[in-house]
C-alpha cells in the first residue's frame, strides 16, 4: 500500500494513531489498537469495532464528495483513519459496501420493525408506518448520524458507479418484505403475487420522494421524513382513485 496518499479533508469520528502503535496496526477510533484493546468483554469489543466502521464510513463519504467517489482510492480511506488495508476489508467487501452497506443495517432493522408491526394493520400501511419509524429514529439519532445521513444520499445520487449496486439493494430487500408481507397475511408468496406487488408499490412511492428530496436539495432527514409523509397521502389517494 502506497504511504504517500494524500491527506483526506478533515472528517468526524477520524482517530490520530498513537506514536507507539506499530505501522499497520488497526487502530479503534479512541486511540488503541485492535491488539490492545481491554477484554472487558464482547459489548466493548463490539462497540469499538462499530467505532472503527463508522470512522472509516466517515473519512469516506468526505473523500467522495470532495474529490468523487470514481477517483478516491481504498489507500487514501484507510490514510484518513490510520488503519491497514486489511482492517478496511474486515468491515467492506469493496468500496461500494462503505455506502450501501449503511442502508443495510437499516433495512435489517426497518424489516424487524416490519415484523413487530400489529397483526391487523394493512400491509401498505404497516410498510409506510414503518419507514416513518425509521426516518424518525434518523432524524432523532443525532447530528453526526443525521449529517453521515445526508452525506451517503448526496453521494448515492452523484454517482452513476453506484446505481447498479443500489438496485440490487433493491431486490434483495424488496425480496425480504414481500416475504414478511406473506407472512403477516398468511399466504405464499410463491403462488400469490399480492405481498411482492404491495412491496413494488411501496418501494416506488419511496424512491419518488427521495428523488424529488435529491431534486430539491433536500438532505436533512426531519426535511425528507415530512416530505416521505406527504408522499403517503399522495400514494394512499393514487391506489384509492387511480387503481
């Protein structure tokens, strides 16, 4: 790995290495290194090695907007945050996962709130009661997570490298609420297309909104969950007097 990347803007949660951590070693955003870190059991453990994600999720969305995403190299993010190549590839498969791999740990959780919604609610509205949890808990989370927030939309609409990789986030969540869907409604999604037809409608009336929040310079999350509500009463009237 090339030790002359430059240096990356300064970017949140980016941790300087102490002068006695060795070359290569990864380095936990307070300070210690991966070898070094106290044993006080699995939850520390766990939340440093989230710190050192976050941090290198950070230090790469500030390289991607300052000089593109195409051009930023994996040398230069693991630059910004001190750490080895092979910490990096620890957390990402490749470049793309520090983007679309925040989006994932979101959809697992808007899935298990999916799941916990009440047994009798319709399914297009379970699926919007839902998002609305989802952006709220974004919006409520801080604002270094509600600016990480606006700055990974920013990229993924700036992009065109990482369309391709969005739709097939897509699919495979859209896959996994139709089977949620199938379930809450007792049937097979094998044999009856209404879960993954509902999750479509769904999952196009989202995209809209978020869209027309990219279209309209919109990235605050309070800004784009007011205008996903609002997106809600447009889609509840199209399926009342369109279809």
């Amino acid at each position: 790995m090339s030790s002359s990347a430059p240096e990356a803007p300064n970017a949140p949660n980016v941790p300087d290495r102490p002068d006695d951590v060795p070359a290569g070693a990864a380095v936990s955003p307070d300070g210690a290194s991966a070898a070094e870190a106290p044993s006080g059991g699995g939850g520390l453990r766990e939340r440093k090695k989230r710190r050192t994600r976050t941090s290198l999720i950070d230090a790469a969305l500030v390289l991607f907007l300052a000089q593109g995403y195409d051009t930023t190299t994996v040398d230069e993010i693991v630059a910004a945050v001190h750490v080895s190549q092979r910490t990096f590839f620890r957390y990402f498969a490749t470049k793309e996962d520090v983007v679309t791999g925040f989006f994932d740990e979101h959809d697992q959780w808007f899935a298990d709130r999916l799941r916990e919604r009440p047994a009798g609610e319709r399914p297009f509205t379970a699926l919007f009661e839902t998002l609305r949890m989802v952006l709220k808990e974004i919006a409520d989370s801080g604002p270094e997570d509600a600016e990480r927030f606006r700055r990974i939309r920013r990229v993924l609409e700036a992009e065109p490298a990482l369309k391709a990789a969005q739709m097939a986030r897509y699919e495979r969540t859209e896959g996994l609420l139709a089977r949620i869907i199938a379930e809450r409604e007792g049937v097979d999604p094998v044999t009856d297309p209404r879960p993954e037809m509902v999750v479509a409608f769904y999952s196009g009336a989202t995209r809209v909104a978020f869209e027309h929040c990219a279209h309209a310079d919109v990235w605050d999350p309070k800004d784009i969950a007011a205008r996903v509500e609002a997106m809600v009463d447009v889609a509840s009237a199209i399926l009342r007097d369109w279809i």
